[in-house]
C-alpha cells in the first residue's frame, strides 16, 4: 500500500505532462471568420482560449490573423505553413507578444509577414526560414540582452527586416546560405556571420559583426555621410565584404560605413569594384588593418588612365597589406598590379588607401639614370678625334716615303 502513492504521482505527472504538451500545440484555423483576433476562441483547433506558451502553427485558415490578447503574451514558438501568403498583425498598434522559442517557415515558397512588435526573451532563438520563403518583418524586434537569435535563412530564402522596424538587445547570428536585409536600423549588440549574405541597409552603429564567412554588404555612394548605412566594428575573420547597395552581394560600387575600426585576415577577402570615376569605399571611424585580406578588384568599367580611386578611409591606416588572390603575395606600397587583365597601382597612406589606374597593358619600366656629366664639350671631343685620326694617317704616309727614299 505504501507504493500507491508513488504510484499516484507518477500517473499524476504522466496526466498533467499530457495536458501541456496536448495543450501547447495549437492550430490556426481561422474559424471566427471575419474575427480574426486571436481571442476568439473558434479561430483555434481547439476552439478554447490559448495557453501561454503554446505552440502556435498557422498553415490554414485565411490570409490574416490579429494579436489582440494584451502585451507581453507568452507564445511558446510560431510556424508559418499556409499555402498562401499569410500575416500575423497587431490588433493594437506597437502591443505585440513575447516570443520565448522558435521561429519557423516551413519551406513552402511563400511570402509571409509579421506586423507585430516581438520581444524575443529565451537565450537562443532560432529562426529557421526555409525553402524558398520569404519573411518581412515590419515591426520592432527586441532580442532580450544576454539572449542571441540565430537567423537561419536556408539558401534560397529571404529574411527582410523592413524600414521603421529597429532591431536592439542582444546579439544575432547568421547561419543557411540565404539572406538578411537590417533595413530598420537599431542597436542590436553584435552580429556573427557564418554563412550566407548579410545586407546591412541601415544605420546600426553599435552592431560589430564578426565574419566567421559569407557576405557582409551595403553602403549606396550617396552614404559618404554613414546616415543612410552604418555598423560597427568590423573583424573579418573569413568571408567576404563588399560595398554597395544595387544588389544583395554588392556587385555595384558603394561606400560602407564603420563607426568602429576594420580587422582583416588572410582567409577574408575585400571585392573592391570599380565603376569608371567611382569605386567601393570602406570608410571606418576606426583604424584600418588589412591583415593580409586578400584584394580582389573588379573592373565593372575602366577608367580613364591616371584616374585615383579611395578604396579604403580611416583614422589611421595600419602598417599590415592586403594579398594578391592570384599568387597570394603581399600588395606592397607604391607596386603595380594587374588582376582580370587590369593593372593598378596602390598607395598605403596615413588615412586611406587609393588605387590608380594604370590600362590594359604593363605600364614602361622607369628610364634608367642617366650619366653623370663630365662638363666636356662633346663638338670639342669629336674635333680632337677627328684630328687624331688625320694625324695618324698622315704620319703613315711619311713613314711611307721615307721607307721608299
């Protein structure tokens, strides 16, 4: 008899984790009709008021669904499914939910929005946007400082987080081949990026990034005042950096702003293109290190011979050189180099660094120094010399008369 408690309590627990997990996953349905609130109780498969903490997954029922049940409401993890586009609105402008688990999209190659300010509070994140999905977010996301969201946009998919929707708290990753937009700007603590693209399309000063690969890109040439695009330090351990804001790899010419400094490495790599007068900037309110990075210039259209080109500024410009990415030696200081058949020169200065075209072909060799002069005038030379030899044959000629006198 002793054991029945114990026993009790087993099936007690057994009960009542039954219950939350049963509990915790729930389906939009959509069943309110024109009632999109999530208070109404006929919109969820269980047609009964959500707990806090559920797993809510929508995947039917509609187009829309309306936050409407008071801030900070707890949701355990969101799922984007349906067929359609489909999105998650605040029934209270700037009154949205807290998020404490995962973000997801189920790969089904649709557009989804959320237009709901989300405070995400666990210490990771993850959200997984899958296929070819594309999420926008177009209000604030605050990550909880010390908690860190793992942006995960698989390679053909798109995470875009809109103008007038800042990201501040904690930190990001950015992991899957795909791409983030930061168009909203914020105060997000820093940014891993391992794979993928990272367009940076706003001012976000205190977000260093670190590049552990992929792209960090950004920066139209209209930014030369850092008040359009902006992060923070930059420590490019691997990967790739590219300026400008005509495409999510930057294969235009743009100016890229960094109110910390910028730290290279020989497995990183800066594709500086140029585009007749104008070519990518990397402009830092910090030093500049190039740290052996290899330098890749693209020659989007050649410029006029002669013509100087800033591809880097900076408070100061570290003594370190960036590495040719075909022989991978060092770029020296006032050398000549050629890359995709075209050659430049490049200048390491105090405060920036600047290249300056040269063609198509090798420039001349410089002209060899000339002789010292002696002061002898080279008429008087030729005149002893020719003197000389008139002398000589005439004393040939008497030498000859007398042998035969």
């Amino acid at each position: 008899m002793r054991y029945q408690p114990i026993a009790a309590t087993a099936l007690a627990l057994v009960l009542v984790g039954a219950g939350a997990i049963s509990a915790s996953a729930v389906d939009w349905d959509g069943g309110g009709g024109a009632a999109t609130g999530w208070s109404t109780n006929t919109n969820w498969s269980t047609d009964a008021a959500i707990p806090a903490n559920s797993a809510l997954n929508f995947a039917t029922g509609g187009t829309t669904s309306a936050f409407d049940l008071g801030a900070g409401f707890l949701v355990g993890s969101l799922t984007f499914g349906a067929p359609n586009p489909f999105s998650i609105t605040a029934q209270t402008p700037g009154v949205g939910f807290a998020l404490t688990g995962d973000l997801t999209t189920t790969a089904l190659g649709q557009s989804y929005y959320l237009d709901v300010p989300v405070n995400v509070t666990p210490a990771t994140s993850t959200w997984n946007i899958g296929g070819t999905d594309q999420l926008n977010v177009t209000e604030p996301v605050t990550i909880n400082p010390g908690s860190t969201v793992d942006f995960l946009v698989q390679t053909n998919a798109l995470l875009s987080v809109a103008t007038g929707s800042p990201v501040n708290g904690g930190t990001a990753t950015k992991s899957g081949g795909g791409t983030l937009f930061f168009l909203g700007g914020g105060t997000l603590g820093g940014m891993t990026i391992a794979n993928g693209v990272v367009f940076s399309g706003s001012v976000m000063s205190d977000m260093d990034v670190v590049g552990n690969g992929g792209y960090l890109s950004g920066g139209a040439l209209s930014n030369t005042l850092c008040n359009q695009q902006q992060v923070g330090g930059v420590n490019l351990v691997s990967g790739i950096i590219s300026p400008g804001a005509g495409s999510v790899y930057g294969d235009d010419t743009g100016y890229m702003c960094l109110s910390g400094s910028f730290d290279g490495n020989a497995n990183s790599l800066y594709e500086a293109e140029v585009d007749g007068t104008t070519s990518d900037t990397i402009a830092s309110k910090g030093t500049f290190d190039a740290n052996s990075t290899i330098l890749h210039v693209i020659t989007l259209t050649a410029p006029a011979v002669g013509t100087v080109l800033t591809i880097a500024k900076a408070t100061d410009i570290g003594p370190s050189l960036f590495t040719d990415p075909i022989n991978n030696d060092p770029i020296a200081d006032n050398s000549v180099f050629v890359q995709d058949g075209q050659y430049y020169s490049i200048d390491y200065r105090t405060t920036d660094i600047v290249l300056t075209y040269l063609g198509t072909t090798p420039p001349a060799p410089p002209a060899g120094p000339a002789l010292a002069a002696t002061g002898t005038d080279s008429g008087a030379i030729t005149a002893l010399a020719g003197f000389l030899l008139l002398g000589g044959i005439g004393a040939i000629m008497v030498a000859t008369r007398r042998r035969h006198a």
